[in-house]
C-alpha cells in the first residue's frame, strides 16, 4: 500500500459489504476500533440511510432505506494499520478505490448526502408534485384503476382529494398522495 500517499489525510472513504449486512458491518467494525485503539485514525462509521413513506397492507407506513445497499461509509485517516482494521472485518469486501488503494469520497458528494439523509429525518411536509387541475389515475385502494381530477392538496397530511366520475357525476374522494398516479 502507498501509504505515503494517503498518510494524514482524514477522509470518508466507502467499503463494499455484503448485501444486507451493513449494519452489522457497522457494529462489528465499531466494537474493533474500539478494541484495538484505532479512535485516533477512525473516527465515524455510517450506513446512509433515508425515511420514505410507503403504503402496506392499506396503511402508511414510514420506512427507513438504505441510500447505498452494500456500502457503509467511513470517516478515517488511512495509513496500514488504520486500513487493516477496515478490510479485515468480517463480511467487509474491500474499499471502493483502485487495487487496494481506497479512493477518497468527493467532500461536496458526502455533504450532500448528509444534507439529504438529515432532511429525510425531519419529516415535516410531504414531497407531492401535484396540483390542483391535474388528471390523475389511482393505483392503490376501492378506487383503484380509475381516472380523476385533482380538486385540493393537503401537503401538511400527505392527502389529495379527486374528483373521481361515478354513476355520472363527479364524487369526490380523499386519498394518500402515494395512492395516486400523474397521468
């Protein structure tokens, strides 16, 4: 390893793990600087993940997702002990980087995507791309598979009411955001 290269330079760097096993890459990893006295060179480890609001089973639920499947970020100075505690934990795969030398993350794309995970945290107003007028088609609920015009849009609840067209006249109908399609 060139370790003259890299040497001093704190950065986030991202390993490769297997699929599903972040997290448990990230405690393992934690309790090894921890063990091994690497506080001083490794400093944060993190699966970046983000809240996302899905509809099961009829009901809103909010779900967490991991923004990089198979990655967890890690905020070190490399040098070769620094870099051997890294590689060597179980289920880690290797740096994402040339060879064995691991390539540091861009500062503006780790700020992003720490600005975006910060933001999903916060909840608050539903990101809806909806306005009043629009035609939309429902792909969830009783009402699924049929067209209607959007009357009103509530972003502080995540709900839309649609003018949906029933026995020959317009009735309106109060739906999740994620229940409905832009046509």
């Amino acid at each position: 390893m060139a370790k003259q290269e890299l040497k001093g330079e704190r950065n986030w760097y991202s390993i490769h793990t297997y699929a599903g096993y972040e997290n448990a890459v990230m405690r393992n990893l934690k309790q090894r600087i921890d063990s091994l006295g690497m506080n001083d060179k490794i400093f944060s480890v993190v699966v970046p993940t983000e809240k996302k609001i899905k509809i099961k089973a009829g009901k809103r639920v909010e779900v967490e997702e991991k923004v990089y499947p198979g990655y967890v970020l890690v905020d070190m100075v490399v040098d070769d002990n620094s870099w051997y505690v890294v590689r060597n934990t179980p289920r880690v795969t290797g740096f994402v980087g040339a060879g064995v030398n691991p390539v540091p993350l861009n500062k503006d794309e780790v700020k992003d995507l720490f600005g975006r995970m910060e933001k999903s945290n916060e909840g608050g107003k539903h990101q809806m791309d909806i306005e009043e007028g629009e035609i939309v088609r429902i792909a969830d609920g009783p009402f699924k598979d049929l067209e209607g015009k959007v009357n009103a849009v509530d972003s502080e609840r995540g709900k839309v009411k649609v003018l949906v067209s029933m026995f020959g006249r317009e009735t309106p109908v109060e739906l999740d955001f994620l229940q409905i399609k832009k046509l």
